[in-house]
C-alpha cells in the first residue's frame, strides 16, 4: 500500500465515520424521513460517498467505529452536519438534544459552550430565523479556542 492509499483510506474511513454518526441521529427515532434522507445524501454527496455506499451504511451503520477529527475545523464541519440532520424533519427531539450534548463532549467542546449552544439552538427553533445566522453565531462561538477542552 503506497502512501496515497494510505492517507485516501484513511480520509474514506474518517467520511464513513461521520456520516455513520449522522445516519445515528437521523435513526434515532426509529426511521429516517424523506428530509433527513435528503439531508444525508447532500453531506454524502460532499464526502464522495456514493448513494449506494449510502444505503449499504444505513443497514449496518452500528459497525462502523467512530473517528475523532483531529482537525478542529473538521470537527465544526461535522458539528453543522449534525445539526442540519437534527433540523431536518422539522423538530427537534429530546433525545436529538441529548445526542447533540454528547456528540459536542466526543468532540471536546467544553460544557458550558454546548449549554450555550443549547439555548441558541432552541431559541433559534422558536423563532425560526433564518438559519444563516445562526450558523455565524455557531462558527464565531467554535472558532473560539476558549470553547474547546
């Protein structure tokens, strides 16, 4: 194996990872709606992963191990994915919020940043801003090196 495959097998495996998490949250409730479906071929279809691939993931997406980005804009990027799969089918779920909480403690961000998080997640919610604001708010609290353990 040369030191490209190495490094592409590795990028694949942190991919399948990621979206392995996302199929988790968008299974949560037992099913994944048409929007979450949708949700999860655009982040996918980023990755290089092919709806194929998709599918075959969706079926035994237990199996595959989790992967910490060692990137931190990497794991922002992973962060968003996972809220847009929460947002997907229009609500958000008690137990979405507990995945949400734990998947920001794998991360390393710290606790009171992910309450933070929190409030503005459900205050955005309820107001329905446009979403674009949000998602600054979000990368301005993140880029902040105070906000990771």
């Amino acid at each position: 194996m040369g030191i490209f495959s190495f490094f592409s097998d590795s990028k694949s495996e942190n991919n399948k990872s990621h979206l392995k998490n996302l199929i988790s949250v968008a299974m949560s409730d037992g099913s994944m709606d048409t929007n979450e479906a949708k949700a999860l071929l655009s982040v996918a279809t980023r990755l290089g992963i092919t709806e194929i691939d998709v599918r075959q993931m969706v079926t035994d997406y237990r199996d595959i191990k989790f992967i910490l980005p060692k990137d931190r804009k990497d794991r922002i990027q992973q962060f968003w994915d996972l809220i847009m799969i929460i947002l997907a089918d229009g609500k958000i779920e008690e137990h979405e919020m507990k995945i949400f909480e734990n998947f920001a403690a794998k991360l390393g961000i710290r606790k009171a940043i992910t309450s933070g998080l929190v409030r503005k997640f459900a205050e955005w919610t309820t107001k329905k801003e446009p979403l674009g604001a949000f998602k600054w708010e979000f990368i301005e609290l993140l880029t902040d090196t105070h906000s990771w353990e």
